[in-house]
C-alpha cells in the first residue's frame, strides 16, 4: 500500500492506494501517529483504494476516535466495493464520508 500524506496547516489529507489489510495496517497506524500532535481535520482519501480488511477497518475507527477529539474526519472518494464493506459494517453510519458529486 502507498499513502500519500499532505498537510495543508491543520489539516492533513492521507491518499490510499492499494490495500489496507492485516499487512498494511501497521503502516497506517504509524502514518496517523507520525506529525498528527497539531492536526484538526484528517481527509482520507480512497480513490485509490482498491480492497479494505478487518484489520485496516479497525485502524479506521481508531483514526476517527482519535480525530473526534481534535476536530474531525472525513473519508473521500470511496468506491463501490469500500462502500459495501462500510455497509455491511455500519460503518458507512458512523463515518463522515463526502462522494463526488
């Protein structure tokens, strides 16, 4: 998986390639760690996220646990087959996500 991280003042955007899986979660978790003390707004964005996990699901909830505290999360471009994961899970009630209009 590749992340692209962008911080634009206190907001951070984090773009997601490829998968986020048992393999991967650990580099996400330590992308959210990394610069994050200032951060009030973090955008994930999953254009180009192609297969979501269990375990890159539980690094989900724990980034928006951890943003609820600071400001805020918001989660971008997400496909149909993320969507469905996010449905199934309820997630899709408990995230902000933004589609492209």
């Amino acid at each position: 998986m590749e992340i692209i991280k962008e911080k634009n003042g206190t907001a951070v955007t984090m773009s997601l390639q490829g998968r986020l899986d048992t393999a991967t979660a650990p580099q996400m978790e330590a992308e959210l760690k990394k610069d994050m003390e200032e951060v009030t707004r973090l955008i994930l964005d999953m254009r180009e996220l192609e297969y979501l996990s269990s375990a890159g699901i539980r690094v989900i909830l724990n980034a928006q646990k951890m943003m609820g505290k600071r400001g805020g999360m918001v989660v971008r471009h997400v496909n149909e087959t993320i969507m469905e994961v996010f449905e199934l899970t309820g997630f899709s009630d408990i995230l902000t996500i933004e589609q492209e209009s």
